[in-house]
C-alpha cells in the first residue's frame, strides 16, 4: 500500500508519470488508499435500532494537492468516476476524505472536470437523488466546498434552480427539517454569491417558489449587485420590475427608511410604497392570543397530557399553529424553565419547515410588540431585553428548537424596531454563541481546507447539526454544522448595522467574529462589495476592520496601502502621490489589460469584464508570472488572479480617506500626460522627432506646447523610470495599454466616481489651449481635431500628445466597461460641454458620444436620448438661430451627417447594417423634430430622415412605419 503522504518530491514526480501512462493500475492505487482503513458501524443516537446502524468507512488522510495537481486528466476524470460511485452509490457511507479528494479534483481541473451534481447524477440514475442521504451529502458538498466553482463556472443560476425545486418539494412537508434547511442556507449563499441579474424562476414566469427568508435575502443581493456593479444587459432593465413583482407578491416584509436610503433608487422607488404589515400582524395575535395561550399551557406545563400532544398536531388550526413559539415566549416570562421544552421541541419538529419559518417571523413581532407594552406599564427597559435574550436563547442554543441563521435574520431585517438590533448585537455577544463558533472552527480544520493534509474528524450528528435539525436523522455529516449556517448571516447582520449608523457594534461583531469569516468561501467579494455599497460613509477604523477580514498576505495589495489607510487623523490624511496611482494602472496593464500581440481572435473570446478566464498573458509583461498562473484553487475568490487584481486595485481606492474628486484627478492626470512621461523615461527607446515617419502634428500636450518642435515637460509627477523597457512594449503601446487601464479601473468604482470622471473630463477638454486660443484659424483648430480625435498616432509620432485625444480614449475606455444601466449617466458630461460653439467642439462630442450608439442599439430608450443629445449639439451650432463666430458651410460636417444616417440604419437593423435595413418610426420622428430646430441646408442633408413622405425615402418606401409613428 503506498503512503501518498509521505511521498518525496521525485516520488510524486514519478507518480505523475504513472498517472500518463498506467491509468487503471494508478486509479485503484488511489482508491485502495482512499479505502485502506477499513469500515466500522456509525451510530448516531444512544437509543438506535440495530437496523439503523451505518457501515462507514474510517477516516484517512485526503490526497495532497501536491500529488493531485499532476496527475493526468485521464487519471483525474477516472477517479472522479469511481469516486462518485463510492460517494454517491455505495452502500457504505463514504469516509470525509474521501469526499474531500473529490472536491480537491474538481477545484484542480475546474475545465476538465466541471460537471453540474444534481444533473449529473439525475443522469446516471433518476432515482439516485432519492435514495437517503445522497441529497444531504450532494448538497453539503455544494454549499462547504463547491460554491466558488459553481461561481466560476457561471453555473450559480442553474444550481439556484435546482436547489430551489427542493426546497419548494419540502418546505409543506412535514418533520423534513435537516435537507430542507440545508438547501435553502446553499441557496443563501448562491443568491449572496450572485454578481450580475438573476431570475427568481428559470422559466421567469409565475410567482416565486422562494422561502420568505429567500425573498429578503433576494432583495439585499439584488441591491447589493445594482448598487456595486450596475445592471449589464439592456434585457435586464425590462426584466426587473416583473422579478420584483414575483418577489414581493410572494413577501409579507417590509424594509425600514434606513435601509431603503441605501438601497439603489430602481429598488427604493418599488419599495418604499408597501403597506407596513406588522400592525395586521399584531391584530392577529391578539385574536387568537387567549386560545394559543390556553393551548401551550396545556402542551408545555410540567403536568402535560401525553395525549394531547397527538391532538393539537392532527387538529390545531394553521393561524394558531403560527403563533405556537410567540405563546410560548409568553409563557416564558424571561424564565424558559418554566415550559417543558421536551414537548415544544416534539411539536416543532412535527411542524412543516414552512410552518417553523412562520413561527420564527411572528415570535419576533410578537416579543418586539410585547416589549413596547411592558415598557408603556413603566418595566425596564434593561430587564426586557435581558429576558428576551435569555428566552431566545433558550430557543437557540440551550434547547436547539430554532435555527439559528433564521432567527437572527428575522431579528434583523426588523431594524425599524428600536430593539431589534440591540438583541441582536446581544445575541452575538453571548458567550455561548462565540464558544459554538470557536467549537466549529477548531473541528473544521483550516480555511484552505484544499491544503489541510491530516485527517479529518467526524462531528456527531445531535452535536452538529442540534436537537432540532437531528431528531430523526441518522446519516452522518461531513462538513456540515450549525455555526457554519451562520457564515452568509453575519454579513448581512453588518450591512444592516451600518445601515443603522451602529459602527462601533459593527466594527466589534467583525472583531469577534474575523477569524469564523475566514470559512466564508467568498469573503473577498464581501469586503470589495461592502466598501463599495457603503462608499463616503465608513469611518476609517471601520475599513481597517473590513480589510482584517481578509488574509492580507495573499492579497496583492500596493506596498504602500497600509500606509495611506493608517492615518491617525483621516480628516488630514494627503492625498497618495502620483507614483501610488501610476503603480496601480501599471499592475492593471500587466495582469488585466490582454497583451497587444494577442491576435483579434483571442481578444474577441477575452473580455475584461468577463469573470470566469483570465486573458492571455505575455511573459515579458507579467512581474509576477507565478501569480499570474495560479490555479483556480488558489484563488477561488473571485477566480482568477486577473479579477483579482483589478478588484484589489478598486478596494484599495474605496479605502482611501480622500475624496472621489482628488482621486479621479489624479487618475486623469496621469492619463492626459502619459505620452510626454513615458517617453521622458524610456531612456532612449524611443526614436527621435527628427525620424518620424508621418507629418509632425500640432502639439495638445500641454498648456504650454504651441510648437511640434519644442519638448513637452512631464506635469504628472509620475516615476516611470524603467517602465517601458520592463513592460516589453513601445511607449506608444504602453500609453494605449495604461488609458485602457485607467478606463477600467474606473468604471469598476461607485457612481461618485463617474460624476467626478465627466465634470474633470469636459473641463480639460473646455480648457485646451487650442479651443480658447482664439487666434486659432478653423483650418488650425479642424487641423488639430483630425490629430487629436480622427488619428491620435499622428500625434504621437512626433513625441507630443493631445490632452483631448487621450481624455477621449480615457472615456471610450470607461464607457465600454460599463454595464447597461450606469450608461445613463454619460450624458452627464455633454451637458457640462454645453452650449457648444464652434464646429471643433460639435466633432468631440459627436467623437465621444458617436460610439456609445452603436452598443445602445438594443435599448432604444437610451439611444434615442443619446441621439437626441447629439441632434441638440448640433443644433447649437447649426440652429436657425446660431451665430457660430466663424460662418461654416452644410458641406463641412458631411461626415457627421453620414453618420447619422448610418447609426439609425445600426439601431433599426439591431445590428451591423444590411440592405433592407431600415431606421425605426420613433427615430425617424425624433430626427424630424431636431431638423425643424436646423438651419435649410443642414436640414436638407437630413431631409431623408424624417416622417415625410414627400421627403424622405425611408418613409416614402415604408408607409406603415410612418402611420405607426404619427
């Protein structure tokens, strides 16, 4: 038997070779381990039948990473066979390493191996996913070891759906509590793990089969992704009112103002209008108060009839069902011992998972509504909250009668309660609860549980899982616990604190619990959604505490972040010099940007907003090539170290105590001088203005270059010494490469940014010296247009640069990484060009705005203002009743015209233009409202775009299009 944990490195190297060449021999090898201890009778309770008795295998040493990460995919995807018979098949109850090595294949090969469980094993048997413990076990695996591959795999919808139809099967079904709560924590995570829009149901139709839980927590994902990274698809805007619909239709919940003021305004405005349930609630309560009351007296005195236990479960009504645990709170009075516990947990666990929930939201409003009462009667304030918190602890963890993750989440989202948060907070504090958390984590093993090479301790069951959720279950667990379904919660617990300016408990619930957060399996994406969902309102010392989450030694962070964040006084805190922001653009080139020698090919299938595969990489671009390569395993979140060094570079921006405004100056700055500074700095690689191929160009690069022979100064203050020689690329291609940079870079921050971005933007491009020059000919000022917009190589060849040439690379750069609905704002910085005068400045914003039309050709809202906006540009310049300082012929803008005729063609066509393309009604109608505003001659070359039929050829060829728009 060969002991593959004490293997040296030349024997593992020789086993890899094995592995290419004895598939079989080497697969039996590796199951012969897997299997070597033997077997051995589980027994899950003290009072277990002999029948019920499970044969499992005894626990050895998973295989190391090491050895896996080797071995041929011939080999893996064999031992991915065998091993889901053994886990998924067999009789014998799989040992934890064995299950762990299984997980560890597919976190090696996520390409190879990848293959949707559920669908999986539905098609090597229909039945398999019935047969007891095969779902308990598929789904543990999914939801502790699985989840970030899912998410890399951009597979998390489909899993979300097919875990949801479980949860819709059990959640009527009476006493299936264990799978039933297990599947919706997974579901939790997948919904929290989500970054784009998502679909409540696959087919996007009828009401959801979500939980109440499920539906809130859908809601605070679905704020936190709008929020943080914007809706990317056109498609997506038109779809979210009808998923809200489905969703609240389905939620009795109603969020707080303080919660709504940071939602996104898409979700606040559908919200904000929804009737307050709670006083109905309340109501109900009341009415059946007297009969609840007199039938937990009868089920949980100590002198209980046995038999009347067998009459409430066959006979109570669903409305008094509801409020069992809200009377049996009151029963409490802040002494649990005073109800017999043993009789309350036979009817809760009698109960269906759906009627539990039930329980869990009325008890809440109940003791909430309670404490108000007691308070009004002249109680402390003190001793209510006391008792409260002793009696659900009495629920939580003494007696283990309600699920923890739920509870507190109910506790929670009643914010707007004054209480609610503070029991909470006090919940969290207890010492029993951190004891269950620090008990978790020491069974678990390490985080990285993918490097752990001992051997894995089995958990019993009552203590895993509590009195509740293991009453009649007798499979065993493997890393499934409790505490663990507290891991998506505490996050959200901080949301809402900070929500609730309650920054001190959030930054002490965060230090309690940082080293519980470190089995979060997306922790990463909490801390850069976090910063960026709160923005501007984080106290500084609160932000190093959400950066603790993280294991800052893996994190690429700049070297001097720590610096700039531990200022003792933020108020005074400098700005970071330029280099700091230089370093964060140049990392951005050499691990994000795709190389300029990759072909058009690969580009096409590499898109930087893509999350799943990270770009080609040039081995003279990269100063890390280790890092650039790691495996998926070693950076399950967010997935690739090229997201993970563009979200590093955005969470050191959220951090900084400055402003948007100094930040997004500094950026630009760099931006609009990089030419000049890179060719300062390139010691001599670049060649000389005398051996320019082309033409010398007219100078933009700086306020005081009037000449293309005199030298232009570096106003950065960057250092970019050595930078173009360790880049491998031309400072011509280095300074494309950084613009790119710098336009995804700031497309990933909050909105803040963006407004910063257009009001700097259009105030460069105001102040360019050859627009305020008005010693400038238009054959000078057309001159430099055609430079700095139409070729700005030109002007490169001769070592200068255009401020405006760059400045809109910069913006074409952010508008293409932005998603569908941030585009609304790129009007922003047309507005801020306005009025425009001159021909020169009518170009740039056709130069700026022109190519965004063509990716709004879906959404016909936004380029029809976007159009609109352009049309109004040039009736600036072009109106009946302009008077441009110098006169400029119809003929001038021919190509703007041109333009515009084929832009409508795109839109009406969705697509790239074909013969029978035609514009739109509503275009043609808006086009004709914009000529009546143009001088005769401008509107003579727009004649044919109009809703006339004695004008316009599009119109007198399709007269139906024309009715419909009149």
């Amino acid at each position: 038997m060969m002991d593959y944990m004490s293997l040296d490195d030349r024997s593992i190297g020789m086993f890899w070779v094995v592995s290419y060449t004895m598939t079989q021999p080497a697969c039996e090898t590796v199951m012969n381990w897997l299997t070597s201890a033997g077997v051995t009778d589980y027994l899950p309770g003290p009072n277990v039948a002999p029948n019920e008795r499970y044969t499992v295998l005894r626990e050895t040493s998973p295989l190391p990473i090491s050895l896996l990460s080797g071995l041929s995919i011939h080999l893996l995807c064999k031992l991915a066979q065998q091993m889901e018979e053994s886990l998924f098949s067999s009789q014998v109850v799989p040992s934890i390493a064995m299950v762990e090595t299984y997980a560890r294949l597919m976190l090696i090969a996520p390409h190879s191996l990848f293959r949707s469980l559920f669908s999986h094993l539905a098609q090597r048997n229909p039945t398999l996913l019935s047969k007891p413990g095969v779902s308990l076990l598929a789904v543990e695996i999914l939801n502790y070891r699985l989840l970030p591959l899912y998410r890399y795999q951009g597979k998390s919808k489909s899993l979300m759906y097919d875990v949801t139809k479980i949860i819709s099967a059990l959640k009527g079904k009476r006493g299936d509590h264990r799978l039933f709560r297990l599947a919706e924590n997974l579901c939790m995570n997948l919904i929290l793990s989500l970054r784009d829009f998502f679909l409540v149901k696959k087919e996007g139709k009828g009401p959801t089969e979500f939980t109440e839980t499920l539906n809130r927590i859908t809601i605070s994902s679905l704020a936190i992704i709008i929020k943080t990274r914007g809706i990317a698809e056109a498609d997506h805007m038109l779809l979210i009112q009808t998923m809200l619909e489905q969703i609240l239709g389905n939620s009795q919940h109603t969020w707080s103002e303080r919660t709504l003021r940071y939602y996104p305004a898409l979700l606040r405005e559908a919200l904000i209008g929804r009737m307050d349930k709670r006083s109905l609630a309340i109501q109900a309560w009341q009415q059946v108060e007297t009969t609840v009351i007199n039938q937990c007296t009868q089920l949980f005195s100590p002198s209980a009839d046995p038999t009347y236990f067998m009459t409430y479960i066959g006979h109570s009504f669903p409305q008094h069902r509801q409020h069992l645990c809200a009377g049996a709170w009151i029963l409490m009075q802040g002494h649990p011992e005073n109800i017999n516990s043993a009789n309350l947990a036979r009817v809760l666990r009698e109960f269906s998972p759906e009627e539990v929930t039930l329980n869990i939201y009325t008890m809440v409003d109940v003791l909430l509504h309670h404490i108000h009462v007691e308070l009004q009667h002249g109680h402390s304030l003190q001793d209510l909250l006391l008792k409260a918190c002793a009696n659900l602890a009495f629920f939580m963890w003494t007696h283990e009668l309600l699920p923890m993750d739920i509870l507190l989440l109910a506790l929670t989202d009643r914010d707007d309660d004054p209480y609610a948060l503070h029991i909470v907070i006090s919940l969290l504090d207890k010492q029993e609860l951190q004891q269950r958390v620090k008990l978790f984590c020491m069974n678990r093993g390490p985080p990285e549980h993918w490097l752990y090479s001992g051997t894995f301790k089995r958990v019993e069951l009552q203590k895993a899982l509590g009195n509740h959720l293991s009453w009649k279950e007798r499979y065993p667990t493997f890393f499934d616990d409790v505490a663990a379904r507290l891991l998506p919660v505490i996050p959200l617990i901080i949301y809402r604190l900070i929500e609730n300016d309650a920054m001190d408990p959030a930054d002490r619930i965060l230090d309690k619990y940082s080293s519980f957060l470190a089995y979060h399996p997306l922790r990463f994406t909490f801390v850069r959604d976090i910063l960026a969902y709160f923005y501007a309102h984080l106290p500084g010392k609160l932000i190093v505490r959400i950066l603790s989450v993280l294991d800052l030694s893996k994190i690429p962070f700049s070297e001097s972040f720590p610096h700039h964040i531990s200022s003792s006084n933020p108020a005074i805190c400098p700005l970071p010099p330029p280099d700091y922001f230089a370093a964060l653009l140049f990392g951005i080139v050499n691990n994000v940007i795709p190389p300029l020698n990759t072909n058009s090919k690969e580009i096409s299938s590499t898109s930087l907003r893509s999350q799943h595969k990270s770009p080609p990489t040039s081995q003279s671009r990269l100063p890390n090539t280790s890092d650039g390569q790691k495996s998926f395993y070693q950076i399950q979140d967010p997935g690739t170290y090229t997201q993970l060094v563009l979200d590093t570079a955005v969470i050191e921006i959220l951090s900084l105590p400055v402003s948007p405004s100094q930040i997004v100056s500094s950026l630009v700055q760099i931006v609009v001088h990089i030419q000049p500074t890179l060719i300062q700095s390139s010691n001599g690689l670049h060649s000389s203005p005398s051996n320019a191929i082309l033409p010398n160009s007219p100078s933009g690069g700086s306020t005081d270059s009037m000449s293309a022979g005199r030298s232009t100064p570096s106003t950065s203050g960057v250092n970019t010494t050595n930078f173009v020689s360790r880049s491998g690329c031309t400072s011509q291609q280095l300074s494309c490469l950084l613009i790119q940079a710098c336009g995804l870079l700031l497309a990933q921050l909050p909105l803040d940014f963006h407004s910063q971005l257009y009001m700097e933007a259009s105030r460069l491009i105001k102040d360019s010296w050859w627009l305020t020059d008005g010693k400038r000919s238009k054959g000078e000022l057309d001159s430099a247009v055609g430079y700095a917009l139409l070729d700005p190589t030109w002007a490169a060849q001769d070592n200068t640069s255009t401020a405006i040439g760059n400045i809109v690379a910069l913006l074409h750069s952010f508008f293409s990484n932005l998603p569908q609905e941030w585009l609304e704002g790129t009007h922003v910085i047309i507005k801020h060009l306005r009025p425009i005068t001159s021909v020169a400045m009518l170009r740039i914003a056709f130069r700026i705005m022109g190519p965004l039309l063509l990716r709004l050709a879906g959404a016909h809202s936004l380029f029809n203002k976007t159009l609109q906006l352009l049309l109004n540009t040039m009736v600036d310049v072009f109106g009946r009743n302009s008077q441009p300082s110098i006169p400029v012929e119809a003929s001038e803008i021919a190509d703007l015209i041109d333009f515009l005729h084929h832009v409508v063609h795109y839109e009406g066509q969705g697509g790239p233009v074909q013969s029978n393309s035609k514009p739109r009604p509503e275009v043609l109608a808006l086009c004709g409202r914009a000529a009546e505003n143009l001088r005769p001659d401008i509107q003579h070359l727009l004649s044919h775009l109009k809703p006339d039929m004695s004008s316009s050829i599009y119109a007198a060829t399709y007269p139906k299009m024309v009715q419909n728009s009149a």
